[in-house]
C-alpha cells in the first residue's frame, strides 16, 4: 500500500470492531478477516464507574513497584506521561511498542517539513521508562521525493529489525537494521525474495530473525542470521502451501507459526513448528482444526501457563462472498479478467474465537467472545477486543473493550478466564486510542493518542505508564 493511501486512511481507533486477520495480499486486499462486535449499549447491564479526577501528568503513580517480580498484581495505579514525545521532530503517531530489554522500542510517524509531499516521515522511538522517547527518523536509503514506512519491528541481542517500505518514487520493500534503536541503516535486498509478499509477524531467535506471512497467495516464512542476510524458507520442506501465516511465538523451547492453509473446498488452521527458527516444519493438525468449518489463525500469544490461539471460525460460504466482494480469492492464479486493484478495502467472515493449550500441542476451543446472531448477550463484565496485548503480569496483559465501549487493562493467568484490574478506566472513553502496550517488570506502558472527537482535529501522540504494586 502506497503511503498516499496510507495517510488519507479513517484513523484508527480503539472502537467496537478490529480485524485480527490482516495479511495483504496483491491489489491491496485484506483477507481473511474476524470482526469483533460488541454488545449493544447497556445489554450487559453493567457499567464501570466515572474515570478517576486525578490530572493526567500530575506526577508519578503513588505506587512502589515491588521488589518480588512474581509477587501478585494488585490494581494498577496509571497515569499519563507529560510530553512524552517533545525531543526531536514533532510526532504525528505511534503506532507499536516492544520491549527492548529493560527498555521501549515504538515507531510510528513524525513530522519532516520539506522531506518530501508528504513533509512527514516514519521515525522509531526509543525510551527507558515510557516517560521521554527519542527520536530517530527513518531516513537511510529513502530517495529524496520518497518516505519510508514501518509495518514491523523485533528487538533481539544483536540488534533491532525493521520492515517496511518506501514510497512514492520509488515503491519497494525495505529493511532497516540498527544496533541501538537511535542509528538506523538500509539493508541491501533481493527485490524479489519479498515481491508480492505480506509480512505478518517478526520475531529475534538466537539465531537472527524470523518473519512469517504470505508471499503470492501461499504460507512463507523469511530468515536472516543478523538481519542483513535474508532468505526464503523451502515451502516444500516446510510444508507451506495455499494460505498464509498470522502469528508467530516460542513455546515452550520451540518456535511455533500460526496460519492458515487453503484445500481447494475450506480453510484449515494450520501450525508449523521450528527447533531453532531456520528449520521449519507443519506440525500434526488438532481436529477441532480441520472439518466443514473454515478456520484461520491470526494471533499467538505465549505464557508460562500456555498457549493463546486468536481467529476466525465459520461457514466456507462467509469467506468465498467476502473473497468475491474484494475481488480477489485464495487461489494462486489472478481471476479473469482481472479484477482493478483495490488498495483499501476489507471485509471480514467468520466468528472471533480462541483456542488454547498447555504445550502447544493438543487444543481446546474457548467459550466464545461475543454471541453469536440471535444469540443473548454473554454474561458480563467481559472483554470482548483482544487486539493491544503483551505477555506480562500474571500471564497476559490486554487493552480491550468491555462491551460498552470502555477500555480496561484486563489481566489473565491462562488466557481462559479473564479479570478487570480496576473497574476505573484509566483511558477516555471515545477520546483516548491505545495502538500498543508493552511489559518491562512490573512497570506497563501503553502508546497511542488523545483527541477531542468533536473537534474533527487529528489528535496527538500519547504515552500512558502503569505500575503494579
């Protein structure tokens, strides 16, 4: 997707439906896709109480982080950051965090006046505690009427990656590397290796990083011993064919990739499964996997008590209708005639729906999110948006909707059974947005921006700080 797309797209808001299965495939496609819907206004018949009166900035939270790292995690004391992202180019958005160490990595978009049409440029930010972040702009390689993008980022021991693009005279994958976050510098790559490809995931292994996603229709996992070298993993050996590959996490001493794989009549969730993060193969199917439904993965999260497994379960003929609406199928071939490339359009089939695991091995489908059509509202309070996590706390850290809008820090020890930390909300309901959260200790920092929605302004960056007692 071009940038000029990129910057006339709604902003994104932390809102009542997300896609958790993204992978962009040729022509500027989304598919497949599980859309959230939450409750009607009031249906749960539960609501938390007003946000706390205490001023954002007002000081650090009135809290000792304990010495005990697995010490319980009572309620979470937040507030938000001053300034948080004064130093350097004025800053336009953060879109992810990571931690780095004991440390923060974001990246996002700043403001570069006379860079290029744009006057705008995408930076990664770098920070100790969340509460100052430096700057440094992606700028090395990038022509001079061109801007650079970011769509994925890992911190590992020797180093940071990036993956993106450049834009708009030059339209081409991109690879950043840098050694401390701040100097960043434009890897040499092989045009084709990443032609027609969808990045989904990234992670650092000890033996460099690992990318997974889709490349022309089918699964693809790329990998680099330092990230500069980069090549593509044999499908064959590895078992990738139709589909495509969503999440990516280590379980328990192995690396595990989640996705889906195409049989010609439904979508089948699939797993691969690597020792060291070069070698890959397809792991055995569970059956609640397989069968008449279409099922996709999207997201991985690893704990120490288990596996989260996020997707989309339902009916083959959602998923072909929605294929059919954008113009573009799972097949390898393009459909005839050719369809015109559509660059910002989705849609979305199948019901949102976990699974779970204690090794990664065998599976067993979670209670569901959100009812389904014609179905009574689930019992309350609930989290029904699972699109900001982090392992971290207990287990799992998520920024998600509870049904009536309000966006709670809701912790779990096992991904099954959920609990808000605090019934105060420590975000704005329709005015505060939380595009990434990220856990160093017992200390979490969430990024994204405030705005006034009645003002129709765009809105400014914002960082949030939580300390568990």
């Amino acid at each position: 997707m071009s940038v000029d797309s990129h910057l006339r797209q709604t902003r994104r808001r932390h809102g009542l439906a997300a896609v958790l299965l993204a992978v962009m495939v040729p022509g500027g496609c989304v598919s497949p896709a599980a859309t959230i819907e939450s409750d009607a206004p009031g249906s749960t018949g539960w609501a938390p109480p007003p946000p706390s009166s205490a001023a954002p900035g007002s000081g650090a939270p009135s809290v000792t982080p304990s010495a005990d790292p697995d010490a319980p995690w009572e309620q979470v004391v937040w507030r938000q950051a001053t300034n948080p992202f004064a130093e350097g180019p004025t800053a336009l958005r953060v879109d992810r965090v990571v931690a780095w160490n004991s440390a923060l990595m974001g990246h996002g978009r700043a403001r570069t006046p006379g860079r290029n049409q744009f006057n705008e440029m995408a930076v990664v930010f770098v920070s100790d505690d969340g509460e100052r972040w430096r700057t440094a702009v992606i700028d090395d390689g990038v022509g001079p009427g061109d801007t650079s993008e970011i769509s994925l980022g890992a911190r590992g021991a020797g180093g940071a990656v990036l993956f993106g693009n450049t834009c708009c005279e030059a339209e081409e994958a991109a690879i950043w590397r840098s050694a401390d976050g701040l100097a960043w510098e434009r890897q040499p790559l092989d045009a084709a290796l990443f032609r027609d490809a969808g990045p989904a995931a990234i992670a650092a292994v000890d033996e460099g990083f690992v990318v997974v996603g889709s490349k022309a229709g089918q699964a693809a996992i790329w990998t680099s011993p330092d990230g500069r070298r980069w090549q593509e993993v044999d499908r064959t050996a590895a078992g990738l064919g139709r589909g495509g590959i969503g999440g990516l996490a280590l379980v328990r001493g192995r690396w595990l990739a989640a996705g889906w794989q195409d049989d010609g009549t439904t979508y089948d969730g699939a797993l691969w499964e690597s020792a060291d993060g070069t070698a890959w193969r397809r792991a055995p199917a569970d059956p609640i996997h397989v069968g008449p439904l279409d099922t996709a993965f999207g997201g991985l999260l690893s704990t120490p008590a288990g596996v989260l497994l996020m997707g989309a379960e339902g009916p083959p003929e959602e998923r072909v209708a929605c294929e059919k609406l954008i113009g573009q199928t799972a097949s390898l071939e393009p459909p005839e005639p050719p369809e015109p490339p559509r660059t910002a359009f989705s849609c979305g089939w199948g019901r949102y729906t976990h699974w779970w695991s204690r090794d990664g091995v065998g599976w067993q489908r979670l209670a569901p999110v959100a009812p389904g059509p014609g179905e009574p509202p689930l019992p309350a309070p609930r989290v029904i948006e699972f699109r900001v996590m982090t392992g971290g706390g207990p287990g799992i850290i998520n920024l998600g909707e509870d049904g009536l809008g309000n966006v709670l820090l809701w912790l779990s020890d096992d991904g099954r059974s959920w609990r808000a930390d605090t019934p105060i909300s420590p975000f704005r309901k329709g005015a505060d947005m939380v595009s990434g959260v990220a856990a160093v200790g017992r200390r979490i920092v969430a990024v994204g921006e405030v705005w006034d929605p009645q003002s129709g302004q765009p809105g400014a960056p914002a960082a949030w700080i939580g300390l568990a007692p």
